[in-house]
C-alpha cells in the first residue's frame, strides 16, 4: 500500500494526500499548492507520506 500511496503522491498529489489524512488542513493545503504549481504539491503529498501516520 506504501508503494500505492507514493506514485499517487507523484501523479496526483491529493489523492496521495488523502489517502494519507483524509479530509484534514493538510488535504486543503496540498490542493492550493497543486494548483499553484504542481511541483509543490507533489513536494507535499511525498511528505506527507513519509512522515505522518494515517488518522
């Protein structure tokens, strides 16, 4: 599932970062900074994925 969540936090950052908090601030925020730019919110959902437990 981690490998799942990784290339989601690749390809399309918010899926990747919902599937990681759910719908929190994060979720929130990882969307602005995909529509800011793309890179950001790959940057984002990739750290989100490393480093927070799923809750």
């Amino acid at each position: 599932m981690e490998l799942v969540k990784i290339l989601l936090a690749i390809f399309l950052p918010p899926v990747g970062a919902y599937l990681q908090v759910g719908i929190s601030t994060h979720f929130w925020i990882n969307i602005v900074l995909t529509l800011l730019g793309g890179i950001p919110g790959v940057i984002h959902a990739l750290w989100l994925v490393f480093t927070k437990k799923k809750g």
